[in-house]
C-alpha cells in the first residue's frame, strides 16, 4: 500500500481501471455487465444469446397460478359440503325410518312416502292454492284436528305430520287421499 495504489486497483485489468476512472465510459461498462449473462447463458448451450432467448417460456402470471390454487380450493370444499350434506340427508332418512317402525295401525312408511309424494312432493310446508289443504299430507285444518293436531299442519314438524298421517291412516285407510292413497 506504500506504492499509493488501493487494493481494488491492483485487482481489476488495467482496461477495467481506465474505463472506471473516466466517467464517459460508464455507460459502456454498464452495457457490457447487462448483456454479459444473456451471452454467457447462451454460450452454455452451445447457441448464440438470440437463440438463448428464443428458447425461453414465459411464466404464467403469479395471480393466474393463485386464482388457480383457489378454484381447486373451491372445488374441494364444495365437494366436501356436497358429501356431508348428502351424508345427512341419509342419517336424517335412516333416523326417520328407525323413528316410524312402529307407526300406529301397522302403517309402513312406505305407504306414507307414497302419498306424500303425490299430494306435496314431499314437502312438508306446502299449501294448497286455495289455502284449504297442508303440509306434507295435504290435511284439511278439521282433519288435522282430528287425529289430535292443533294449528296450522303445514307449520307442524315432518315428524308429526307423519305420525298424524300414519293415525289417520290406520283409522280410515286411504280414503281420505282418494287420488293418492294405496
């Protein structure tokens, strides 16, 4: 260091030194150290940096690879709340079926099913277009008392239109569904 050079200066090629020192020539220095690695890469494979540069891929934008990982996301999760609702759809059918074994008369759940089908679709909160007949049985409100229903059958739990159903059934037999009894 007596020499009064600094540690870097003995470092560099004297060429480097020179266009380091003279400040015109920053912009070719800073040309060169930008085109430098295309020209290495491409003399790695064996091809010019043109050739280099036509055999890159473009990478898909970030958000187009996220906005992809959310949809499957998605997709999963509403897979998952298709399989557990249909999973309670059957518990709900199988503790319907265990809660009707033994329906009043000897009437099968079956038989029900069946006229409720064809009176409401099944619906227990239906009512007629005239507003005489509701629920899943298509009661009349004096029907509905009789079997020991109060208010509305159309606002009566699933499981009490279907034991009054199943009373009325076992003391009547299908009459009084004339279209849709059995």
């Amino acid at each position: 260091m007596c020499d009064g050079t600094h540690t870097w200066e003995r470092s560099f090629p004297a060429t480097v030194q020179r266009l380091l020192i003279r400040r015109s020539h920053i912009a070719l220095l800073a040309v060169l150290v930008l085109c430098f690695p295309a020209a290495a890469l491409a003399s790695l494979k064996g091809g010019s940096a043109d050739e280099g540069v036509a055999d890159a891929r473009v990478a898909p934008p970030a958000f187009e690879q996220t906005s992809a990982n959310f949809r499957a996301l998605v997709a999963d999760v509403a897979g998952d709340i298709r399989a557990r609702e249909a999973e309670r759809v059957k518990r709900k059918q199988r503790e319907k079926r265990e809660e009707f074994a033994e329906l009043p008369g000897g009437v099968s759940i079956e038989t029900l099913e069946a006229i409720a089908e064809c009176e409401s679709g099944g619906d227990p909160t239906i009512v007629s277009s005239d507003g005489s007949y509701r629920g899943k049985y298509q009661f009349s409100v004096s029907t509905w008392e009789t079997v020991g229903g109060s208010g509305d059958p159309a606002a009566a739990p699933e499981a009490e239109q279907d034991y009054r159903a199943a009373l009325l059934y076992a003391q009547s037999g299908s009459s009084p569904w004339p279209v849709c009894g059995l």
